[in-house]
C-alpha cells in the first residue's frame, strides 16, 4: 500500500451476522438449508446466487464452515 491510502474496515458482531442471515432467508421465504439444497444442485435463480454468496460469508465469519 502506498502512502496516505485509508483503509475502512467494518467488524460485525455475531448478532449483527445472525439478524443480516435471517434477513435474507426472510426475504426469500427460505430456511439455510433449503438454500443450501437449492446451491448444490444448482437451482438458484437471479438474486439467489448474490445471497448465497452473503449466506457463504456470513457463515464463514460465524465460523461455521
């Protein structure tokens, strides 16, 4: 990095993590692993495939993956 560049980063508490989840598979009318059977077999459509890459990382910052 050169000098002078900032640098914003954001923490997001496991709360925060677990309400931005909910609110996905609320939006979607979905439970985690319905999405994630729809993922493996590759039967998400449109917008799907931005939220499960959200449902992937919020998964991995939880530490669940």
């Amino acid at each position: 990095m050169g000098g002078g560049e900032v640098i914003n980063v954001r923490t997001y508490s496991a709360e925060e993590l677990v309400a931005r989840r909910r609110g996905i598979l609320d939006q979607f009318g979905m439970t985690l692993d319905e999405f994630r059977q729809r993922a493996e077999t590759y039967s998400l459509r449109g917008r799907e495939y931005d939220a499960w890459d959200d449902l992937s990382d919020i998964e991995f910052l939880l530490g669940e993956s």
